[in-house]
C-alpha cells in the first residue's frame, strides 16, 4: 500500500506540480490550498506525512503545526515545513515547534523525496521502540532462572564508589553484572576523548551482557553515578547457564534487543529533536529509571555534565535550557540537585 501525503499550499502551480511528482513517485497525494482545509483533510484522511507553506491564508503553516502538534491523533504524523523564508528565524521557530524538516523554495527534486524517505524512515523505526518498554517483572523471571543468591559458580559483590569505573570501553568482557543498589551510568568515549552517555541503569537490572553476547570488546565503559552494590559473574559460567536453560536465553535475548532498539530511537532523537525536546526526554528518562509511584517531587544529582553528555550537546546549552525549565515550572534547581515538579508536562512537552 503506498504511503499516503498530504500537501498543504496556496500557490496553485507548486501545489500541482508537487503532487505529480509525488504521484509519479508512486504516493498517494491529497491537496488543500490554506491551513484550516488542511487540518480539516489530515483529520478526515489521516496522511502518513505531511509537507505545508508557511506563509498561507485562514490558518498558517505554524498555526497548521501548533493544532498537529496539540491533538493525538495527528501529533505523531511527520511534518516538513516548505518555504520560501530563508530567514534563520523562522526555521529555528518551526524546528523548535517541532517540524521534523524544512525545505526552502525553490527546492530540488531529490531534495523532496530524500526528505520525505528520512521521515517516513523514522517513523517506521518509532513503532516498534515504542512497544519495546522495560519490563521489570522480565528481569525478577530471569533473577529466578539465573538465581544469584544461590549461585555456584565463582560470583563476587562489591561496593564501587562513585565514579569508579566498573568497566572500561575495549576491555574483553569477562563479567556480567547486576546492579543490587545504587546508580550507574554507561557511556562511548570518542577519539577526542569527549563522552556520550549511552544508559543509566537502575537497581534490579543486568548490564555488560550486550558484549558477552555479540562475543566482542566492550563498546562502552560502565561507571558508579553513586556508591553502589554490585554483583558480578563469570562470563563463562553465564553462558554455560544460557546454553542450560532456554528461558534464560529467551530473555537475555530479548533484552538484547530492547537495547540495540533504545539505542536507535536515542541516535533518531537527538538528530532530530530540538534542543529543549532533548533535555525534556532526558529528564523524563531519569524520572522513569530513579523515580518512584509516588507523586511527590523527584529529586535528582546529576552533574550537568553528565546531562549535557546524555542530551549531545554543550553544558552551557543544557544550563540555559534547565533555566528555562525552572521558568516555566517544570523544576527547581539548586546546587547539584534538580527537583523535577512536573515530570508530566515535560513528557508531554512539544517543542
């Protein structure tokens, strides 16, 4: 079944020849010559994408952008912004709205349709990650299978204080580990030596396995957030229990992949997220790995480093953005700690 698109744009002569060009690309086009008539058809119709002018009668491509973006039905529905603006301004105002591309008139053939791939393309890779949730009901299963307490094979625990690192990027893996109390983050260093923080993990959970699997060096080095209990086993003996025990396997397997499919939907995010976007997700991301059922304030030490690390971007980008968060309402901060007092609006944040 061939994508469906929906083109909304006043100028009668880009309208028309767009949607041939998409027609012969083999999508399914509808047209609308305003804004309001476009909201109207995206409800009706529901697109798979959405390409609009900014600069249009009754309703304009922002204001196009704002209803998407505040009704559920259509918020998740990629949108390319298509003008001829060429202001910075006005770009940065519909990336941080939350557009997902902008293309400046006149625009090139193969301009269109590679950006029409790339979110189409995104798209698709969101639907599965979204239903990948962790589960930690999983991990008290495999617990059961795997049975640390009783384990007979060699097994240490150990206290690691914060910032000793656990494991090193390119060390051969030879441990997996289970974090029994306490925080931990994961993290790649790249050749100029600056870090980008791939995971948190919270107690309860296994790390380091990804590598025992996939039988390589590590790719990522492991570090204490926090003085934290660990427990450890040989690598060997872990695999020895996988190839004994098919429901262990099953769920390491799993685990697997969830983890290669965050990691996606995280290198998705930050090309494509705007800078507030990213440091809302990063919050809400910690709320949901550290936080509890309760509805009081989570408080949380972080170093802004660390964030910046997570997020991809400068520590003064994250400082000002946290600025801009405690404005609004979203968190205090004070010192080493960020009180989040809304983790929901943030989850819910738009751009």
């Amino acid at each position: 079944m061939s994508k469906r698109i929906l083109i909304i744009e006043d100028s009668v002569d880009i309208r028309e020849n767009t949607a041939e060009l998409l027609e012969l690309s083999g999508f399914t086009v509808e047209t609308a010559s305003d804004g309001l008539e476009g909201v109207r058809l995206a409800r009706s119709w529901n697109p798979d994408l959405v390409i609009c002018d900014i600069m249009m009668p009754n309703l304009d491509g922002f204001g196009v952008l704002q209803v998407f973006s505040s009704q559920t039905e259509l918020s998740s529905i990629p949108f390319i912004f298509l003008t001829a603006k060429t202001d910075r301004s006005d770009m940065r105002k519909g990336m941080e709205m939350g557009a997902d591309d902008y293309l400046t008139k006149p625009f090139q053939e193969v301009e269109l349709l590679k950006a029409i791939e790339a979110r189409l393309k995104k798209s698709k890779t969101l639907a599965p990650v979204l239903e990948s949730v962790s589960d930690l009901k999983a991990v008290h299963e495999a617990l059961a299978f795997l049975d640390l307490t009783t384990w007979t094979g060699e097994k240490k625990t150990q206290t690691h204080a914060k910032k000793q690192v656990i494991y090193a990027e390119g060390d051969h893996p030879i441990r997996l580990y289970y974090l029994a109390k306490g925080k931990v983050k994961t993290y790649h260093t790249n050749k100029d030596g600056k870090y980008f923080i791939t995971s948190f993990i919270q107690e309860g959970e296994f790390f380091g396995f990804v590598d025992i699997l996939e039988n390589q060096a590590y790719r990522e080095s492991a570090e204490a957030l926090e003085e934290s209990q660990i427990i450890s086993v040989s690598a060997v003996d872990f695999q020895q229990r996988l190839k004994e025990n098919i429901h262990l396997e099953v769920f390491f397997r799993k685990a697997l992949t969830s983890y290669l499919l965050k990691n996606e939907k995280l290198l998705v995010e930050m090309a494509y997220q705007s800078l507030r976007m990213r440091v809302a997700m990063v919050l809400v991301e910690l709320a949901e790995t550290y936080g509890s059922n309760t509805s009081e304030p989570l408080i949380i030490k972080l170093s802004r480093e660390d964030l910046a690390s997570r997020v991809g971007t400068a520590t003064e980008s994250v400082i000002r953005t946290l600025s801009d968060f405690k404005k609004e309402g979203y968190l205090d901060v004070k010192g080493g700690e960020m009180t989040l007092k809304n983790i929901e609006g943030l989850a819910k944040l738009k751009y």
